[in-house]
C-alpha cells in the first residue's frame, strides 16, 4: 500500500462515512454539513485519480455553492424550529431497494475485468480545456446555456411565489 | 486497482443514496442523498476518464457537466422548496400529496 | 366546335348549380322574392333546355355537313393511364341528343304549369336541369369513363326525383329501390369498364372498339365484356329481371316520369348496347341475351300492364315492354331498328306521360276506376293522348308503326319464334293502351268524391274532383300539341317508303347497316292487323257503352271477368309475375335476416358490447391505476429505483 | 515512508502551519493596533514588552485561558463547526502561495483556482457559526456574510481569469515567472483594483464589515463566541487578509521577483505593502450599508469584471 492507496481508503471511508451520516441523522444541518465532508472526501479522491481541475471545481461549486445553498434554504425554511427533525420512513423498503442497487452494480464492477489505467496526460489541464472547448465544445455551452435557464427559473420561482 | 476501488466506492456511495432518497421525508434531505447519488455517479466518470482515451478527457468533461448539473438541480430544487415551504408551510414531502389520485 | 359540345350539356348543368345556388339564397329571405323566384326558376331551366336543344341541333346539322365532331382534353392521370375529358357528335349520338334535348325541353315547359305552387320549384328544377345535363353528357361523350361518370349522375338524379316528395314514404322508399336496383347493374358496367381498361389501357370509345374488331379478341373477354356492358344496360332500361324499380318510380312527379322514366334514362340502357355495339357484334351468344332478354320483357311487362289500374303504371310497364322491344332489335342484330324505336317511342311516350299528367293535375286521381269521361272536358289532352296511344299501338301512319315494324322485320328472317312474341306484345300493346284511353277519356264521369287530395299538385288546387276537371292551361297543353306533332311525323324519319334517312345517318354496326331489312308486305299487314285487334278488343272490353254497364264491376268489368277466368295466373301477373314478392323472399329476407343477425349479436352483443365493455373497464382500470399515483414523491422515486435496478440487471444480462 | 510516519509528519506540519499563521496574526494584530494609532494620532499599545510589541501575544494567552461559554440552546456540532471551518480554509488557501524556490508548499497545477476556491468552504462556517449560535444578531451576521461572500467571489474570480489568460496558465509558480519584468498591475490595471476591492469584501474587512459591524449587530456571527473559537475567527481574518494580499502580490505584483533580495522578503514586502494599505482604507472609511454592498457587487462590479474580461480578452487576441 503505498501512500496513494492509503489516502484514497481514507477519503473513501470519510465519504462512505459522510454519506451515511448525511441520510440516517435526525437533524437537517448535521446531514449538510456531513454532505459537506462527503463531498470534500470525494474532491480528494478525485485529485487521487489524476482529476485535480475537477477536485477543486468539486469544492468550488460543492461545497462552496451548494451546501451553501442548501444551508441557505434550510435556514429560510425552518423559521423558529432551531432543530428541524426529517423523519426517516419505510427504511425496509429503502434498504432492500438500496441493497439490490448496490449489489448488482457491485457485482457488475467486480465481474467486469477492467483495463489497466493508462498514463495520465502529460499537461492535463490543456487536454481538459481542449476538450471542453473543442470536441466537447457543445455539452460545454448547452451546460451554460442550462446555468442560465436554471438561474431564471430559480428566481422565476421564488419571486413569483412571493408576490 | 484503483479504477475497481473507486468504483465500488461508487456503488457503495449510490446505494446510500439511493436509500436516503427513498427514505427521508424532508425535501432538502432528499436533495443532499440527490447530490451523493450524483457524486458517485460523477467518481464513475472521473475513474473511467483514465482508463477509455486519458487524453480525450471525455469522463473528466463529462464529470464536469455533471457538476454543472447539478448545481442547476441544486439552485432549482431549492428555489421549489422553499416556494413549496412558502405554500404548505412544511419540507416534508409527505404532506404535499396534491397530486394524489 | 368542341365547345359547342361543352354548352350542350354545360348550359343545363350551370342552370342547376344557378338554381340552387339562387334557391339557397333567395329562400332565406322567403317572402315576396321567393315567390318570384319560384315563378322564375321554371322558365331559367326551361331556356337552359331550349338552349341546349338549340345547340344540339346545331351539332347535328354540323355533323350532317362536316361529320364527326370531336374535343379531347386530359382529366387527369392515375399511375400511366391517362383519363381523357372527349366528347364527340357522330349520328348516334347526336340523334340521341336532340331526342334528350327535346324532350327535356318540352317536359321543362310542361312542369312549369304542373309544379306550380309546389313548394320547393327551384329545387325541382334544379334537379331537373342535373338531370338535363348528365344526360347529355352521357350521350356526347367519347369514352367509357365520361359515360360511367354521366350514367351514375343520371342515377343520382334519378333517385332525387323520384324521391322529390320525400316526405311520403312511398316516394323516398321508390327512390331508394331505383337507385339500388340500378346499381346491381351498374356493378357489370363497373365490371366491364375495368376489363376494358385493363385490356386496352384505354377507355376511348375507338380504341375500345378497334380491340373488339380484333380478331384476337374472341375468346372469353369477348362474351363476359358485351354481357357485364349488357347487366348495365338492363339496370338502367329496366329489362327483366332488374325492372321492378320503374313502376315504383311512378312515384316521382309525372313530368319526371315522362323524361327520365320514360323518354331517355331508360333509354341510356339501350343507348349504351348501341354504341358499343361493335363489342356486341364479336360475341354473337351475347347478342342472343340481348334478344331474348329484350323479348321476354316485351311480352312479360305488356301482359302486367293489361291488369294495372294506375295509370302510370300502366305506362310504366308499357315502358318496359318498349324498352325490351328495342333490347331485342338491337339483340336481332338490328341497332338501326331499336334506335329508331327509341326515338319514335320517346315522343309518344313522353306524349302520353304528359297526358297522364295533365289528366292527373286536373283531377288530382290516378287511378282508372276513380276516372272516365274526361274527352269531353279535356278534349285536348284526350285527342293528344289518343294521338300517343295509336302511336303505341302501331296504327299506321303513327310513328310506332314504322319503328315497330323495322323491330318485326330484324325478326323475320331467323327468329320467327320471337317475331311471334313480339307480335303478341303488339296485340296487348294496342289493347291495354287503348283500355286506358277507354277507361279515362270515355264513358261516364266517375261519380262521388275523388279520394283524399295527396301530396301533388292536385292537392294544390283543392283536392279537384273528375266532376271539376277542366283542360290544363297553355303552358301544358302546348308541350302536348309539340309532342303529339311529333309522335305523328316523327316514324316518317325511318320509314321505309322514304328511304329510312335516320338509319343511314346512324351507321351503327357494319354489318347490320348492310343487311337491310325490307319489311315484307304480309309482315305489315299483320302488324297492323294486330294493333287493331288489340284496340278493338279493348273497345269489346271497355269501351262500349254496354260494355261499361254490363256488369256490376263497372268500367272495370272486363277486368273482373278476366280475373275471374284467368283465376290465379291474372294476379299473378297483375302482380308484376310476383318477381317483388321473389325478391323479397330470395334477397331481402335473407339479407335483413342475416342483417339482424349480425346487428344484434355481432354489432349489438360482440362489438357494442366490447366497446361498452371497453369503456366500463377503462374507469375501472383508471381507479385501479390511480392508486399509484400517492402524490408523494417517495413512491415514484422508489419506482424509479425499481425501475433502475431492472435496468441494470438488463444491463448485467440477468433476464438473457 | 512508513503509514505511520506520514501521518506523523502530516500532523507536524499541520502544527507548525497552525503555529506560524498564529504568529502572522499576533505580527499583523499588533501592526494594525500601530498602523491605526498612527492614523489616529495615538501611540497605541505600549507597556508590554518594548513598544508593546508582545501586546499580542499577551492577548491570545488570555483568550485562550477564557473560559469556552456555549449557549444553552445551540447546536454543539454547529457551533464547534463554525470556527473551525472558518479558520481552516484560511489556512489552507495559503498552501499554494509561491513563497520561493524551498517555501512553495505546493506547486498545484490548479494553484489559481484553488485559492478561489478553498475561501469558499469559510461560508459554510460562517452559516453555521451564526446558525449555531442561536441568536439573532449571529444568524443575521452569518447570512450577511454569506450572501457578501458569494456576491463578492464572483467579479473577484473574473478578474483573476484574466491574469490566467494572460499567464496562461493555472500554476501559481507559472504565473510568477510569466510576470518576468512587467507586474500584471501595469497590464492589467482595472483587474487589479476589481481584485483589491473585492478581496477586502472577501475577508469582511472595513468598508465590507457589515456581516460583524459592532454598532448594529454587537459582532455579527461570532458574538457568541468567546476564548479559543473566537480567537479562530480572528486568526482567520488575519489569515484571510494575509492571503488575499500575498494572492494579489503574486498575482499583480511580480510575486517574489525583484532585484537583489531573495524571492521570500520580496513577496513578504509587497505582501506587506497590500495589508498596509488595507488597514489605511479601514481607519479611514466608512462603512456601507448592507443595501449599498449588495448593489455594489451585482451592480457596479459584476458588470465592471465581465466587461474587463471582454476587453483584456479582445486586447490580448488583437496584441497575439
């Protein structure tokens, strides 16, 4: 094991972690805030797979935008209850279902004889920005395009309702 | 090696996503199990990035727009849940059943 | 000069579309403007008649000048056949249209004295003026198509107006039973045309009949074609057994009963044999069913129009008979000869349509028992009628003499068994025409009420008794005196003595036009011999004094006692040989049982009731359904992850 | 490297990094207590240790022997949380500055947007910090500067975007050496101050302290802090404000080129220069009302950033 492989387990148990916090809590601000740390686990284990643009967007919008924003609406949505409870419902049904999802892609990973990882790209970033702005180039503006669409709608939603 | 770990980190992650989609009541804990649904599926992108065309960046792209995707859902569903609380009172999506048949 | 041959028929048809147009307008504002409009419409359609008389007989002197007149244009494509819009004026066809044109035009005139005060005249015309024009496209046009399409719009109008007082169920039910009748024969027609087309690729008259004259044309085309032509030919001129729909029709306004039903439609029948006669002439055995076809109903439709009682009726059969007279010359292998009876026959016979019109107009009564004596307060309609009635008859110098005599002649040589019929449906001829005359112009008045006023023009009037009868106005009497001029000049055109003109201008089939027939002397002698018993027994029976006071029966004495000694045979033919009864029990019965059948356990229990079921079941399913659908947003997300699994186990290949 | 002994060393490092931005906010505390008494006309502190020079740290002693007061009603996870998150990302935002050759602690090849980044995470402290508190003053506090943060990041990002276009590159060390003779500040005036102004809103410095503005809520999200957590926060604005100066020095400023002296005293000067000048605006403007600031950045500054990316965009295709 070297020292990549150790970072990664712990990234990875701090994400599994995250996440298991992050549905079974009672409390809604301890579910964002282990969403935070999943998410920030799962940026390092994306700069341990050789993808350390998308690390850093992962915090930029993650944990920077959406936990943000999730903290956001949790506070303007639960006036007066300091300590809103979300009820956990039917966890048989979700488990099972969970289980069977699980399972079969575990199965399917673990079946799949995978090809070695080739050698990352030499100057990475160019490769990334090349692509976005070159064969990907479409994904790349339909996403902005959807940024924009999603901006107005959010606004469109929430003032719409107040007025 | 690695690909196999990060994948079945993956999975594992979307499992318990996808039980705390089905099994919270509130909107925003929905969203929050949603979003690690989402991750496990971006970690998927990213792991194959580097074994189909490293060069070609076409998971590390796609990770990407999985990325702006969802702070498309994020800014939206919360846009909607707090119209919803506005309306109902309540992010309990229990409560809201209009569509009932 | 083609479009001359358009107006022809154009004028008439744009009267219609005028008419109905203007009717539809004019008769929203009702009132004083409809009125007049009304008044109106009867003498529009009657220019549009005359001037297409007008222009038919033009296309006629051109022809006898230049010969053919022809116009062809494209109608329209389907696939590589090409469908031409031709028409063209040879003898045939422009004898043919000055006949419809004439008597279209005098039977306009006479319907705007008959229809008066009707309620819907502009309709009446209009359909009229349809009818005009479809007749006249029938007979100018130049191939089979034009003529197929002009031949079913010469049914539709048809059935209008015989159908024309809807309102009295006789009428509407008379209409439908034409028009479906006609159809079973326009079905062989139908037939024929697609042989044809598939044959020649064509359907030019010239073309078609070129391929006929090919050798290589014999065979089983040769026969089936001329006979599916034929089938048509037997619908539409009321030939046995398809006849049944003419009597019926007697329910259309007299008028329209004069021109369609018994001057030209029913005579499109024969018309069409005679123009593709060259299809005929290859296939002799179709030829025979034409002859004795032809004879048949002569002799069979004479002896029912003896027993009839209605005066139409008894026209109507006398149609049929002379219809099949025509039928078997043209199956004698003598066109010139049924052509020529065709257009003597369509004068006199109009004639006495018209007279039968007149005589009902004024007395509001059909029926022979309910009439008599009425020469001396219509004497103009009595001596026109009895003008037609000799021509019927075949007294000499009467134009049936000489058309009548041509048919007998065809005979002679090789038929004498037929000659022998046709000789009988003579005798009767002259004896039940006469009878009627007899019956309606002579003896005494018909005492009493006449019966409830009908729906018709008499009903107008005030429900006119025999007693009140008086002569039709001028604008009646003139189409009479018109057409009882020419039911007198009219044999004249083909008679022998005078070197038969019409048959040389027809120059129907080669070989017909060769083998002339000289009327041997005995054969005229017999004709004549034969009118006049047939009309001198009619006087034993009816038309003596003594004879219509001999017995209780009255007038109808003779009747009884031929009822009475004939027993069943006289009402089994008065009763049209029971071929509606036949019908009724072989097609009709079987085909509502069967239609009642399918109504109430397909129709009724198995669709109405898969459907009724089909309706129950989907509020029954949605309730079902709707179950699913909590509203709560968990249960679809759990169905999509059920729904994701199942994907990912398709993905793994679990289910292969 | 044995597991055990990089994990030792990482914990090491981790208190030497705490220690040494500890020791850069006593420096900074004490330079601004002088920089503000000398604007004022004071003296500022004097008695302990020669000129007060160990004021400061005499000061952390006693907030850390402070007794941690939690209230009542608050939530413990939260409220422990908050500081933290604050401080922690201030620090780590100053891994990747280019000290010099031996002191880059890391030459990330995303180093740029790494430091716009990380700050990022010091919202959720911030959220939770005046959530946590339970008090209204804290939690309007904690939303304010959120809502600021996020308002101000965004014309700052677009101002860094156009000295990566020009450096070409991502690498805090590339954008150094890009710099060669000519400072980004020459070439690149108005990103500059966009980056200068919006920084001081980033770090909630005067005229941007609404979220903390003592005269209308008491202290904004940390008033219920006291002892070592509301020291973190002090170290984190500190820490902020050094890092954001050392950013806009490397970024604009040539980084620690410069003639005669060593790359670290270059940068730490200009570094210097940076704070200097912010705690000059602090003791001489006003501060903005909370609508003013909001207006600010939607209205005044994001359409100033977005039109200087067109333009340094549009000047550096025409120049190539």
């Amino acid at each position: 094991m070297d020292t990549q492989e150790v970072l990664f387990v712990a990234f990875g148990g701090v994400a599994v972690l995250g996440a298991l916090y992050a549905v079974a809590t009672r409390s809604l601000l301890r579910a964002i805030v282990a969403l935070g740390a999943f998410l920030t686990a799962i940026a390092g284990e994306f700069y341990l797979l050789a993808a350390d643009f998308i690390a850093v967007v992962q915090i930029f919008v993650y944990v920077g935008g959406i936990v943000v924003l999730m903290l956001f609406a949790l506070m303007l949505s639960a006036s007066g209850k300091r300590h809103p409870l979300a009820a956990v419902d039917r966890p048989a049904l979700g488990a099972v279902l969970a289980y069977a999802v699980g399972a079969g892609l575990l199965w399917a990973t673990w079946s799949t004889e995978l090809p070695a990882a080739g050698p990352d790209p030499a100057d990475a970033l160019g490769s990334l920005g090349r692509a976005l702005l070159g064969a990907q180039l479409w994904p790349f503006e339909l996403i902005g395009l959807i940024l924009l669409a999603s901006v107005i709608a959010a606004l469109s939603i929430v003032r719409g309702e107040r007025q | 090696m690695m690909t196999t770990a990060a994948l079945t980190l993956s999975a594992v992650l979307f499992a318990i996503g996808v039980f705390g989609v089905l099994t919270r009541r509130n909107a925003i804990s929905l969203l929050v199990s949603v979003e690690i649904v989402m991750n496990a599926a971006t970690i998927n992108l990213v792991a194959f990035s580097r074994i189909h065309e490293p060069e070609a960046m076409t998971g590390q792209v796609f990770a990407l727009l999985g990325i702006g995707i969802a702070a498309c859902e994020a800014a939206v569903g919360l846009a909607l849940i707090l119209a919803v609380y506005r309306r109902f009172g309540s992010t309990d999506v229990d409560t809201i059943d209009l569509l009932r048949g | 000069m083609g479009a001359v041959l358009v107006a022809i028929f154009g004028v008439p048809f744009l009267v219609c579309v005028l008419l109905l147009v203007g009717g539809a307008v004019v008769s929203r504002r009702g009132g004083p403007a409809w009125e007049r409009w009304k008044s109106l419409a009867g003498w529009i359609s009657a220019g549009g008649a005359l001037i297409a008389l007008g222009l038919a007989v033009f296309a006629l002197l051109a022809f006898r000048a230049d010969g053919d007149i022809a116009l062809r244009a494209v109608w329209f494509h389907v696939g590589d056949l090409e469908v031409p819009f031709s028409l063209r004026v040879d003898g045939l066809q422009a004898v043919m249209a000055v006949v419809v044109a004439g008597v279209a035009f005098l039977v306009h005139l006479f319907s705007i004295g008959y229809m008066e005060g009707d309620r819907d005249v502009s309709t009446y015309f209009a359909e009229l003026s349809l009818f005009t024009a479809a007749m006249l496209l029938l007979v100018l046009s130049a191939n089979f198509f034009v003529l197929y399409v002009a031949w079913e719009l010469v049914g539709a109008s048809s059935y209008l107006l015989i159908s024309y007082y809807f309102e009295r169920p006789a009428a509407a039910a008379a209409g439908k039973k034409a028009f479906l009748t006609t159809r079973v024969g326009d079905v062989g027609l139908l037939v024929a045309l697609f042989v044809i087309v598939g044959q020649t690729g064509s359907f030019d008259y010239d073309t078609v009949f070129a391929w006929a004259a090919d050798p290589g044309f014999a065979g089983a085309w040769a026969v089936a074609v001329p006979l599916l032509v034929f089938a048509g030919a037997v619908g539409k001129s009321a030939q046995f057994p398809l006849h049944v729909w003419l009597p019926d029709a007697m329910e259309g306004p007299t008028p329209v009963s004069a021109l369609i039903h018994a001057a030209t439609m029913v005579a499109a029948g024969v018309y069409l044999v005679a123009r593709s006669y060259p299809l005929f002439e290859a296939a002799p055995a179709a030829l025979d069913v034409v002859m004795y076809i032809g004879a048949f109903t002569a002799l069979m439709a004479a002896t029912i129009a003896v027993t009839q009682r209605d005066i139409k009726k008894v026209l109507a059969y006398s149609t049929i008979s002379q219809l099949g007279f025509m039928m078997t010359a043209l199956g004698a292998g003598a066109p010139e000869a049924g052509i020529f009876h065709l257009f003597t026959h369509a004068w006199f016979k109009a004639l006495l349509f018209l007279g039968a019109g007149s005589v009902i107009h004024a007395t509001g009564r059909q029926l022979v028992g309910e009439l008599g004596g009425l020469a001396r307060r219509m004497p103009l309609t009595a001596w026109t009628f009895a003008a037609g009635g000799l021509a019927l008859a075949g007294i000499p110098p009467f134009a049936g003499f000489w058309s009548k005599e041509e048919i007998l002649a065809s005979l002679v040589a090789h038929h004498p068994v037929l000659l022998g019929v046709l000789l009988l449906a003579s005798l009767l001829t002259a004896f039940y025409i006469a009878r009627l005359f007899f019956l309606v112009f002579l003896g005494a008045e018909s005492a009493g009420p006449g019966p409830e006023p009908q729906h018709g023009p008499a009903s107008l009037h005030g429900g006119l008794d025999a007693a009140g009868a008086h002569e039709s106005g001028r604008r009646m009497s003139i189409p009479l005196l018109l057409l009882a001029a020419a039911s007198v000049v009219a044999g004249f055109f083909g008679a022998g003595f005078l070197g038969q003109p019409l048959q040389g201008f027809l120059s129907l089939g080669e070989g017909a036009a060769a083998e002339a027939h000289t009327v041997p002397f005995w054969l005229t002698v017999a004709a004549v011999t034969v009118g006049i018993l047939g009309v001198g027994g009619a006087w034993f029976g009816y038309g003596r004094p003594v004879a219509r006071t001999r017995a209780e029966g009255g007038a109808l004495g003779f009747d009884a006692w031929l009822e009475n000694s004939l027993g069943g045979a006289y009402s089994f033919v008065a009763r049209g040989y029971r071929l509606d009864d036949a019908y009724a029990f072989l097609l009709v019965r079987p085909i509502v049982t069967v239609g009642r059948f399918l109504w109430r356990s397909v129709d009724g229990f198995a669709i109405d009731g898969a459907l009724d079921g089909l309706a129950n079941l989907v509020p029954k399913v949605g309730g079902l359904v709707n179950r699913v659908q909590t509203g709560e947003v968990r249960d679809y997300l759990a169905a999509m992850a059920v729904g994701a699994i199942l994907v990912v186990a398709l993905a793994l290949g679990l289910f292969s | 490297m044995s597991l055990p002994w990089t994990f030792a060393l990482g914990l090491l490092l981790g208190a030497v990094a705490f220690t040494m931005v500890g020791a850069l906010t006593a420096v900074l505390v004490l330079a601004e207590r002088k920089v503000s008494a000398r604007i004022q006309m004071r003296v500022g502190p004097m008695h302990t240790g020669p000129h007060g020079m160990l004021q400061t740290i005499a000061d952390m002693v006693k907030l850390v022997m402070k007794e941690d007061v939690r209230p009542a009603r608050a939530d413990a996870v939260a409220f422990r949380l908050g500081p933290l998150l604050v401080a922690v990302p201030a620090i780590l935002s100053l891994a990747v500055v280019p000290f010099g050759a031996p002191l880059v602690m890391r030459d990330l090849n995303v180093g740029v947007l790494y430091f716009l980044a990380v700050p990022g995470v010091t919202v959720v402290g911030l959220l939770l910090a005046g959530w946590a508190s339970y008090d209204n003053y804290s939690f309007l506090g904690g939303l304010r500067s959120s809502a600021q943060f996020i308002s101000y990041e965004i014309p700052r990002s677009l101002a860094v975007v156009t000295v990566v276009m020009l450096a070409g590159s991502l690498s805090t060390v590339d954008v150094v050496e890009a710099q060669g003779r000519v400072p980004y500040v020459l070439l690149l005036p108005l990103s500059f101050f966009i980056y200068a102004i919006t920084s001081l809103a980033e770090v909630n410095r005067v005229p941007f302290d609404i979220p903390e503005a003592e005269s209308e809520l008491v202290a904004g999200y940390h008033t219920e802090y006291s002892g070592f957590r509301w020291a973190l926060f002090f170290l984190a604005e500190y820490a902020g404000l050094f890092a954001a100066s050392a950013f806009g020095a490397v970024l604009f400023l040539g980084g620690g080129s410069g003639p005669l002296l060593p790359p670290v005293v270059w940068l730490l000067l200009k570094t210097g220069a940076l704070v200097f000048v912010s705690m000059w605006i602090r003791f001489t403007l006003p501060r903005f009302r909370a609508d003013q600031l909001m207006r600010l950045a939607w209205r005044v500054f994001l359409p100033l950033a977005l039109v200087n990316l067109v333009v340094a965009a549009l000047v550096m295709r025409a120049v190539a």
